[in-house]
C-alpha cells in the first residue's frame, strides 16, 4: 500500500509539471500575439520626400525625367501623366542584388513653381538554393520525389529609402536642370519658366545622385 500510495503522489507531482510548463508556455504564446509591429511615422512635414521647385510642370518634369537617365534608372511607362517610375540595379556582392526603385510625381502649383514628390524602395535579392520536386501518378497514387536543386533569387529585406541625403541630390539635379532650361529659353514669359530668382544665377554643375554604390537602407 505504501509502494502504491508513493506512486500515486509522484504520478500526480508529474502531471501538475507538466501542466504548469504548458499553461506558462500558452501565457508564452499569448504574449507574443499580442505584441504588434510599430507603425513608421507618424506624418510629419518635414518628410525628405517632396520638393518645391521654381519653374512650370513641363519644364520641371522634363527634368526629373532627364535626372533619372542621367543617373541610370531604366523607366517604366505610366499610364498616370506627370508620373515617372525608374529601377536601377547594383550587386555589391556576388550572390547579393539591390534594386532600387524610384517613383517621381510633379504637379503645377500655379505660381511659378511645381511640386515634385519622389519615393525610393530598395529590394536586396540574394542567391539562394532552392529544392526542387517532381510529381508521378494518379490521383491518391501520386508520389512526390526530389528533383535536385536550383539557385534562384530571393527577397531578403525591403524597405523605403528615408535617407534625406539621398532625396535631397535628386532634388538638387533636377533643379540643375531646370535652370539650364531657363537659360536656353532666356526669352520665355515669367510664368513659363518659372521665377528666376528663386535659382541660382549660375547654377553649379549638376549635382550627382548615388551612383557607384547601393543608396543606405532606410533608417529606423
């Protein structure tokens, strides 16, 4: 009877483990769901993503386009007049690729300047092996085997680009070249070339946007 009576205890010790392990874990588990990702923001004014610039929305898109191709950016088309979307690869390593995508709006603000907004993504795809399988027979008969392996190019991070220094070259280009339209076409109204005085007399060269190296990820 002792012998039982022993048994019985520790049997009952073990159970009441096992069940506090589990109700622990599920509190575990619980927690976690709960926690949520944190929105980025919140809105801000002083966002790096948009520029005033002096001149008329044909005159300042014709420049965006040209600082995108001076740059390398391969475009897409657009349906969307005034929007411009062009990507430009870069491999830093010899299994990792980085493509950055930049999308360009202008809009006429009717008093001799335009607003340009611009957006920068930036997908890093790395080289990676793949399993592949293949599939033989019927219905419930099928078998699925292994088939070897591929390389394939796989997303590891995206992310938007919030760099201020980034935005802030491409803004300074295409201001460049939106004075070198105002001095070709010296004879222009005011209103459509925009108010010199808001421009340089004589604008340095054009200032030249990240190039030869990967824009920084975006900030936390």
């Amino acid at each position: 009877m002792r012998k039982i009576r022993t048994t019985g205890r520790a049997l009952k010790g073990q159970i009441a483990g096992v069940l506090g392990a589990s109700t622990i874990a599920a509190m575990g588990l619980v927690a976690c769901a709960s926690k949520k990702p944190a929105a980025q923001g919140p809105f801000t004014g002083a966002a790096p993503f948009s520029r005033a610039i002096a001149g008329p929305s044909d005159s300042v898109c014709w420049s965006v386009k040209r600082a995108l191709l001076s740059q390398g950016y391969m475009l897409d088309r657009s349906s969307e007049p005034g929007v411009l979307t062009g990507s430009r690869d870069y491999q830093p390593q010899e299994k990792l690729n980085v493509t950055v995508h930049l999308q360009t709006t202008c809009a006429d603000n009717h008093d001799g300047t335009s607003m340009v907004f611009a957006t920068a993504e930036r997908d890093e795809n790395k080289l990676q092996k793949m399993k592949q399988t293949t599939s033989a027979g019927i219905g419930p008969a099928t078998l699925t085997m292994p088939a070897g392996s591929a390389k394939v190019l796989g997303t590891i991070r995206r992310e938007t680009i919030s760099d201020p220094a980034f935005y802030n070259s491409f803004f300074a280009l295409v201001q460049s070249y939106v004075a070198q339209e105002v001095r070709s076409h010296p004879d222009a109204p005011t209103a459509m070339r925009g108010d010199p005085g808001a421009m340089r007399a004589d604008p340095a060269p054009p200032a030249a946007m990240p190039g030869n190296s990967p824009p920084p990820a975006a900030q936390q």
